[in-house]
C-alpha cells in the first residue's frame, strides 16, 4: 500500500467530525491527522502537519468557510471537499466555496449519523480521494482565466456570433469533480445564438437549481435546471437535476428531455453514460459530445456510442483538468475525435464538426 491520504476534518459539530472521522479511517488508504470546531484551530494543527485534503464546512464560528478557503488558495493551495447541508441557503453558500477553488462537495449529516454512515460513506471516500488526485496548478489557473475573462468581457461583450451549422445541432456535456468551474469558464464564453446544450454535472440534489441559476446570471445563454419534458433549444443549456437521470429523446423534429428517477449507473444518478446513450440514439451525428474533468469513467463508454454513430466528440486535456479521469478513460477507448484545453472548447462547439 502507498502513503495514506492525510486528512484533516474541520466543522463546528463534535457528532459530525467524530462520523466523518470514523467514516474516512474505515477506508486504509486515509488517514485523519487531525478534527478542528474552526479555521483558527485546523490551522495551527496544519502548520505542524499539513494535511493532502481537508474537508470544510462552511458556515463556522471566528472564520466562516469561504475565508479560510480564500487563505489557503493564496497561501497553499491544498484540496478542499466543501461539506454541505441539504438546503438551499447551503447550496448558495456552497457554490460560492466551489468557485473560490473547493474541488468537491458532500452532503454532511444531519440528524439521521447513523443512516449516513450507512448511506454515503462511500460518497464521502470517494471525494476525498478524488481531491487528493485534484491539480491544484489547474484550480489555480481556472480562477486567473475566469478573472481576466470577467474583466475582458467587462470591457469588450461578446459579439453576437452565427453558429456554423444550424439548430439542430446539440451539444451534450458530461462532466463531474472540477466541473462546476469548468462549466462556467466554458458557457460563459458561448455567445447567444449557439446549440442546444444538454448537461450532467454530478452534483448532489438541491445543488443543481441553484448552480444553473448561478450560471444563468452570468452567461449569455439561457440556463436552467432541467424539468421533463422540456424542449431542448438553442441557445439554452439544460442541467440535469441531482439525484435524477436526464435523457435525451425526439418528438418529430424537436429534441426534448426526460428526467426520471432510477437506480444509479456508475455510482451516479445523474449518469453521464445515461445521458450519451440516448444522445447517440436520439441526435447521433447532428450531436456533438463534451467530456470533461472529474473521477472515475462514467460518460467513457456513452461518449464512444456517441462517436460510433457519427457524432463529433472532444475530450479536455490533462493540463486544464481538476481530475484526469473522465477524460482518460474515453481516450483510452477511443472515444474522442480531439483533445482540447478548456480554453479551447467553446469555440469547437460554435465551430461544429466541419470547420474544425
């Protein structure tokens, strides 16, 4: 076995550092080096031992979570899972975390410990380990791109750009940690009039609305979390909802959603294969296939369907990814027609197939 992943548990509630604790150090390939009630506290702990991840809550007593992470993104950018409570006010604070350079989220317990050592331990393992693969040099590089983009488009707003090819043309994305940050660099550089875009992020539910009312106010296109039924258009981009699946399916010559409930695929619910999947059928090669930053393989092989039956299809490249593992595992199947940087993928999509 090699190293262990140190970890470093900081939240206010005694119940809850003594779970997540008890939860993190069932797994041998974690261990907790340290609990803190606070930021002030888990920073002297940290100086004399720092930690790979730390786990966070947000709202705190003395220094709330926000601040803390500002400090350590400035001063030793370290992998940071933002725990989360399941409510709205949360998921704004949360948001906030993410694009100050949080790489993951959980959903922290309530009252029910015990029915979340049950329910979502794996969950929690899996983000911290997914954190301690995070290229911070990416976090790092995202928050000066998103920056100087704010202020360019302060400056100079985007024109309003024809597509290359016409409406019918949809876009699906797939991506998971790392995301939420990477989404808002690429839709916010997409003009109005672009392609219908489809979109799972693995979130949590109750996170969801809030990120695309977020991204919303920020981009040029419209975006919204996605309801069944719904028409897919241009220039509209469509998130599917935490804790439902979201496909893509056809009425004559119209693209709708469906968003269902269902057991998870890949651990996750929603599912990027589930979505590719029905993309292949449904668009094929009208679509275009986006896979981006976050762990595991889910959207690999739904993204090898999509390329199978003619759409195009891109992958973000190790350099600009939170986490190289969505991406990887489609290049190793052969999956992706181009491997970009984030930087570069709005204009493939607004460029499509043939002029690329």
């Amino acid at each position: 076995m090699g190293r262990q992943i140190k970890v470093m548990v900081v939240d206010d509630s005694a119940v809850v550092r003594k779970v997540m604790s008890a939860v993190l150090e069932r797994d041998p390939e974690i261990r907790v080096i340290g609990v803190a009630p606070d930021p002030i506290f888990a920073i002297e702990k940290m100086r004399r031992d720092w930690p790979d991840v730390v786990t966070l809550d947000v709202e705190m007593p003395r220094m709330d979570g926000i601040t803390f992470l500002g400090k350590l993104m400035a001063e030793r950018p370290t992998p940071v899972v933002i725990c989360s409570s399941l409510t709205t006010a949360g998921a704004e604070t949360t948001l906030q975390a993410l694009a100050a350079g949080a790489v993951a989220i959980i959903t922290k317990p309530g009252l029910g410990v015990d029915d979340f050592l049950q329910d979502s331990s794996d969950d929690l393992i899996a983000a911290v380990k997914a954190a301690a693969r995070a290229n911070m040099g990416a976090v790092q590089r995202g928050q000066q791109a998103r920056a100087q983009q704010r202020e360019q488009q302060r400056e100079h707003p985007a024109p309003r750009l024809a597509m290359a090819q016409t409406t019918e043309r949809l876009v699906a994305i797939g991506t998971s940690t790392g995301g939420t940050v990477a989404l808002e660099t690429l839709l916010t550089e997409l003009p109005r009039v672009s392609p219908g875009i489809v979109i799972v992020q693995h979130m949590p539910e109750m996170f969801t609305a809030a990120f695309a009312a977020r991204l919303d106010g920020l981009c040029q296109i419209k975006v919204q979390e996605a309801r069944d039924g719904q028409r897919v258009l241009p220039g509209q981009a469509l998130i599917a909802p935490g804790g439902k699946h979201m496909q893509l399916t056809r009425s004559g010559a119209q693209y709708l959603v469906e968003v269902k409930d269902g057991p998870p695929v890949n651990r996750h619910k929603p599912s990027v294969d589930v979505l590719f999947r029905s993309v292949a059928k449904w668009a094929g090669k009208n679509a275009m296939g986006v896979i981006m930053t976050g762990m595991g393989d889910d959207g690999a092989r739904g993204l090898k369907e999509m390329h199978d039956a003619g759409a195009y299809t891109l992958a973000q490249d190790e350099a600009s990814c939170v986490v190289y593992g969505m991406p990887r595992e489609a290049v190793k199947l052969g999956a992706a027609d181009r491997i970009l940087p984030l930087a570069a993928l709005a204009a493939a999509i607004m460029k499509g197939k043939a002029e690329t």
